[in-house]
C-alpha cells in the first residue's frame, strides 16, 4: 500500500499546492478580520435596547445559523449577479465566510459579555459610569479572557470551511487536490497533501489558542 | 431639618408580586437609618430604588431636592452623590485596589489621575488598608475586599452611602473590621441606610431602626426601643429569631 504511495508526484506538484495554502492562508486571514469586525457590530447590535438594530441583527444571526455555509456561497456566487454585482469568487467567498462566520462571532461575544456577573455592572451603574464606559472598563476586560479561546476554535472553523470555496472555483489548498486528481488520477497523494497542509494551519491556530489562554485569563476574584 | 431622602407613596410590583407597598420615609442629613427585617420583605429593594438601580411604578423618590425616578434626572450627577456598598463586594476583578477605588473619580467626575490616586490613598488610610492599594480583589480577604469596596464609594465624596447587608457574605471574625469603619463614617457626619440585622451596630449608631415586613414598613422606632420593646407581634417574632442565631 504505502509502496504504492508516489511522493514524487507530491514533489512535482509542490508549487501548486503552496500556491493553494497562500491563497487558502490570505482567505482565512481576511475572512476572520472582516468576520471579528462583522460580529463585534452584529453583537452590540443584537444586545441594544433599541429595536431598529436588535431585530435585524436577531434576523442576520438567525439565517445564518440554520443554513449550510455551501447554500449560502451558491446563494452569494449564484445571487449576486442577479443583483448587478459582479466581483471575482475569491471575493464572494470571502464575503460568505464573513457573514457566515460573523454571525457565530457574534454570539460567541454575546455569551462571553453574558458571563460577566450582574453585580459588576450595577457597581458600574452606582458609581455613576456610563454604557460606554461600563462596557470598555468593566465588561469588555472580562468578557475576554473566556472569549478568546472560542473565537481561535471559530478562527480554525473558519479556515476548514474555507475548503468550500473550491466549490466555486477559487483556487485554494482544497482546489489544488482537485485539480491534481483530475490531471494524475491520484486522489490519494492528492489529499493527503491537502489534509496534511490543514493540519500544520490548525496545530499553529492550536498553539496560539492556547498561549492566549494562558496570557489572557484575569486573575478570579473572590 | 433638611431632607435628604423622601420616599412618597412609593410602590413598586414584581409581575403580580407587590414588592414595595406604599413606602412613606424621610431620611434627614446626616442621619443613619437601619432596615431590617425577613427576607424577601423588600429591604434591598427598597434602597436600590433610591440609585435608580430599580424602577418604580408609583409614588415618588427625592434625593437631595432631585426627584430620581423623574424621566430628565440626571442620573449620572444622581449616582455621584451616593455610594453603594453591596453585600458581595462586587470589586472589579481584573483592577488592583487602585485601579478600582479611582476608576469613577477619573472617569466620572473627570479628576486627574494623580489627584484621584492622592484621595484613594486617603480613603484606603480611613479603611485601614494602605499596605493593599496594588493587591487584586482576589488576593484579598472577604473583610478586606468590602472595606476597599467602601473606600472606592468615598472617593467619589458622595453625601449618602447606601449599603445592603454589608457583612452578610463574611465570616464571623471579619464582621468587626468592616463595621467599625462604618461607625467612623457616622462620626463624620455621612447620611446612611444600612440594611443589617448586626444589632450591636444599630444600637451603636442608628438613629432609628425601620421594620419591613412584605414590602411595607411595619415599624419604625429608635434601636432601642425597637429591639427591646418592639410594638408589633411580626417584629418581636424577627427580633427573637435573630436572637436564637
Ligand atoms: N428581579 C426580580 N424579579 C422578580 N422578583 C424579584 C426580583 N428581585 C427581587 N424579587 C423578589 O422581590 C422580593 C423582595 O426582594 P428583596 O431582594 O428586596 O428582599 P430582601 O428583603 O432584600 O431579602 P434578603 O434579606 O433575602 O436580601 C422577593 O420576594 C424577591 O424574590
Ligand atoms: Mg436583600
């Protein structure tokens, strides 16, 4: 079996393959800053007192939640040119996996602020501070420490799910397996080459995940 | 004498559950006021409305000429004039002692950081824990922890300081220390309502004791009166059961 095995086929297509793990590396980079941007907003949104933006976000998260991220880029690749708007895949792609990942974000945000113990916000309201000043002294400082950690495993998600994007022709690490498999008929070497380049990304995620825990958690009180 | 806090007609419901029921009372300046009674029976309800912390939905609240639960209140010039002490300290976890006591006056009153560390030290002196102005709260002692909880009320230099159950969460051997700040508080003149069942602290200091029964105030009476001849059957029962523990 393993004699079988042709690591000099892994060789010749190497540059394919790096090139794919570049493109898969600057996707997942883009789509979790803009992601993290996206879930703060739809997070102090979806726990504003005022309607106007609670129920949108409400409505955002909800979507995105109950369907499969592979409807929502058809819907995006196949949608928005309906609409007029034209951009390459890669694009789109990164666009759905900022939205899709935004939505968890922004729960993961919600329950980490959740967390944060009641009477620390009504010693905040005694002393006379203000939303804003509660929120960045008081509640934001804590609600890190326990959110950090589910934000990386949503980071490392994001960069699996990223495989999906092959699906519409972007050419990423998934891609070049694809394309390899269909010009050498050797799906095996293929992607194992693949599954091999994701799991240096996660066992890097993993490692970074796991010092910010270690650097991030507060001091418990009491 | 002057007024500095007025509850007229006060009522407030929980869904069906009547929480306050018709509260009528007067604090005057400088005056240290006790309310106790069984739990449940709207103690700390009664003294969160008088921040705002709660709502009302009837009657009126003046504090030092301001009506608090009026919609054009300013509430954060409200809050300045009153400290909050609660019974689980609620310091800020990831502050030190310092960090914690002046966060309001620099971000509230708009103090520079120097002058506020200047009057946290002061206030850490009057509770006894200068040593402690670079622990966090978790480095602390239950005692500790509620007196740096009271500095951080005075330095916003408030007239009234509030507190509810101030050494309800702490062991025994602490109770002393956390009360006997207090009592200073009282010899400088400071208006406070403190939810208590310490009798020794009441009879010290109070200048009269209110008895809360179902959210209504049942009797009201000078500390000794009050625990030594209570006028109501529902008091005497309460008095004598916190006697038994
Ligand atoms: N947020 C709330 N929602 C519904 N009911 C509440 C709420 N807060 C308090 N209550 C109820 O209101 C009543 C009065 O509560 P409160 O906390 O004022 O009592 P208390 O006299 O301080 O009691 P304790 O001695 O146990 O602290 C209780 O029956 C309590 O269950
Ligand atoms: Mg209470």
């Amino acid at each position: 079996m393993l004699a079988d095995f042709n690591f000099r086929v892994i060789f010749e297509y190497l540059p394919l393959f790096l090139t794919g793990l570049r493109a898969t590396f600057l996707i997942s980079i883009v789509s979790i800053a803009l992601a993290l941007c996206t879930g703060i907003i739809a997070c102090a949104c979806r726990i504003s007192p005022a309607r106007v933006l609670k129920y949108p976000a409400i409505a955002y998260i909800e979507i995105i939640r109950s369907t499969p991220l592979l409807v929502q880029i058809y819907f995006l690749y196949f949608g928005l040119p309906t609409l007029g708007v034209r951009i390459p895949e890669i694009q789109t792609g990164i666009l759905a996996l900022m939205l899709n990942s935004g939505a968890y974000i922004a729960e993961i945000i919600r329950a980490g602020i959740n967390s944060v113990d009641e009477g620390q916000l009504e010693a905040g309201i005694s002393s006379g501070l203000n939303y804003v000043q509660r929120m960045r002294f008081i509640i934001l400082p804590q609600a890190l420490g326990v959110t950090i950690p589910p934000l990386l495993g949503q980071a490392i998600v994001l960069v699996k799910d990223s495989a999906l994007l092959s699906l519409i022709s972007v050419a990423e690490l998934t891609r070049s397996g694809q394309l390899m498999t269909s010009e050498r008929f050797m799906p095996t070497e293929a992607f194992f080459t693949v599954a091999f380049f994701y799991m240096c990304i996660y066992f890097v995620l993993k490692a970074l995940a796991e010092w910010s825990q270690k650097k991030l958690i507060f001091r418990e009180a009491y | 004498m002057e007024n500095m806090i007025e509850f007229k007609n006060v009522h407030k419901w929980y869904g069906k559950l009547h929480v306050l029921n018709d509260i009528n009372l007067e604090i005057s300046r400088g005056e240290v006021l006790v309310i106790c009674g069984p739990s449940g029976s709207g103690k700390s309800t009664l003294i969160r409305c008088i921040n705002r912390l709660e709502e009302i939905q009837k009657g009126e609240i003046v504090v030092n000429n301001t009506p608090v639960h009026d919609k054009t209140v300013n509430l954060t010039r409200l809050r300045e004039d009153i400290g909050f002490v609660f019974q689980q300290f609620h310091l800020y976890p990831h502050m030190t002692v310092l960090q914690n006591i002046t966060l309001a006056p620099v971000n509230v009153k708009k103090m520079s950081r120097k002058k506020a560390e200047a009057i946290a030290m002061e206030k850490l002196e009057q509770v006894g824990l200068t040593d402690k102005s670079g622990a966090y709260p978790g480095q602390l002692s239950g005692g500790q922890q509620q007196r740096v909880a009271i500095a951080r009320g005075l330095a916003m230099s408030p007239e009234i300081m509030l507190f509810d159950e101030p050494t309800s969460a702490l062991d025994p051997e602490m109770i002393g220390e956390v009360l006997d700040v207090m009592v200073n508080l009282v010899s400088e003149g400071m208006t406070m309502c403190v939810v208590t069942h310490e009798m020794g602290f009441a009879k010290k200091v109070a200048d009269r004791v209110v008895f809360m029964d179902e959210g209504k105030i049942v009797e009201t009476g000078k500390p000794d009166e009050f625990f030594d001849n209570p006028k109501t059957e529902r008091a005497e029962s309460f008095i004598s059961m916190i006697l038994t523990h």
